[in-house]
C-alpha cells in the first residue's frame, strides 16, 4: 500500500504563542488523532518560522497558513489530502 502523510508544520515561536498556538495545537492534535484524518498527517512543532507578524502560522505542505485558527487550517488540510487519498 503506497500513502503520503500530509506534513503539517506549527510556529512554537513566542509570538506564535502569544496569538494562540498553544491552543491551536491542542485542536490539531486532538482532531488529527481521530476521525477521517488519522494516519493521514503529522503534526510537527517548530521554533520560531520568522513570519511573527502573521502569527500564528502554520505551514500545510507548501501552504502557508497565516493569522491563522483551526478551521482554515483543517480546510487546507483536506485539499491537500483528498489528491492522495
């Protein structure tokens, strides 16, 4: 069986922090785990992705998820999974 896991890549920065990754994180973590898209990402923490004016940010693939909150980022998500799965 051949599949891609969609990388999904969070600002851990201060800033990023400060606009809500903290909480961000907590809604990808618990939401990746479960459901439709288990097994279909990984969620990866970074240190600062130097875009603090845009934080939070998340990177999908080769998206870039600016001022961002759960919905937008589970959104592109799904774009880019539906090409693989």
């Amino acid at each position: 069986m051949n599949s891609k896991r969609e990388l999904v890549f969070l600002c851990t920065g201060s800033d990023c922090k400060k606009a809500g990754a903290k909480q961000l994180r907590k809604e990808l973590k618990e939401n990746l785990k479960s459901g439709s898209l288990k097994g279909r990402c990984k969620l990866i923490e970074t240190k600062c992705m130097d875009m603090c004016k845009s934080a939070p940010v998340v990177i999908v693939g080769d998206h870039f998820c600016k001022k961002t909150d759960s919905e937008k980022v589970f959104s592109q998500i799904k774009i880019k999974t539906n090409k693989y799965f």
